[in-house]
C-alpha cells in the first residue's frame, strides 16, 4: 500500500512538471502554480533532511524519491536554517527556487549563502541540483 501511494505521488509530481514544461508560454496560471509549489516543496522537503544532520542519499528514501545535489551539503557542513526567498520558472519552463542557506563549518561562525536549486526530470526520476553560478 506504501508503495503504491509513493509511486502515485512520484507519478503526480512528474506529470505536473512535465506538463509545465510542455505548456511554456500557455496561459494556464493553475498549472505553473501547482508545478511552483511542488518545486518549493521538494526543495524544503530536502532542506528540511538536511538540517536534521541526514545525508543527501536520505532524499531517495521518501515518497517521492529525490537527488539532491549540494556540494555544502555533500562536504557534510551543518545547515542551521533556510529561508526559501522566491520560486520561478526560467524561460524554458524550468522550475528554480532561491534559497538563503545558513551554513555552519567547523569553528567557524554562521554564514548566510544564497542559493538556487533547479529542478529537472531526468529519466523518470526528480533530480534537484545548486547552480553554482548563484
């Protein structure tokens, strides 16, 4: 029965991004709001695994399995807070969010980092990734 409904979850979020991206440009406000907020919510969803001291594999574990790439977050540095600040789509209907992230490492004192994670599906499967560019 679990299994059924993570793959009815997986399946759902998947056939909303694939619909955003095959609407670019179309005036469906419902559909871009619905693939926004998933994305917001994958990307918290991660977050969240990671503030709790998870690794990034903890990702793949849930109901709607995803990779998450950060390489803060890889180098096993200490998430102390986010702050999701906006989530859009790129001109080519992919979903991204900016993030400020709020990193700890060794002795040193909190730093504030802004971030954008952009979504993409990638043979059936959710992949979010830092652009290292943000």
């Amino acid at each position: 029965m679990r299994r059924h409904l993570e793959l009815a979850l997986r399946s759902r979020f998947l056939f909303v991004l694939g619909l955003v991206l095959a609407c670019r440009g179309c005036g469906d406000g419902r559909a871009k709001q619905r693939i926004l907020d998933e994305a917001r919510n994958s990307v918290e969803k991660s977050l969240e695994l990671w503030k709790r001291g998870e690794k990034p594999a903890a990702a793949m574990a849930g109901p709607q399995p995803i990779e998450f790439f950060d390489e803060d977050w890889n180098r096993a540095t200490k998430l102390v807070d986010y702050s999701v600040r906006h989530t859009y789509l790129e001109n080519d209907g992919t979903p991204r969010c900016a993030v400020d992230l709020f990193l700890k490492s060794g002795d040193r004192p909190t730093e504030q980092v802004r971030a954008t994670y952009e979504m993409a599906n990638k043979e059936g499967r959710l992949v979010i990734s830092r652009d290292p560019m943000s």
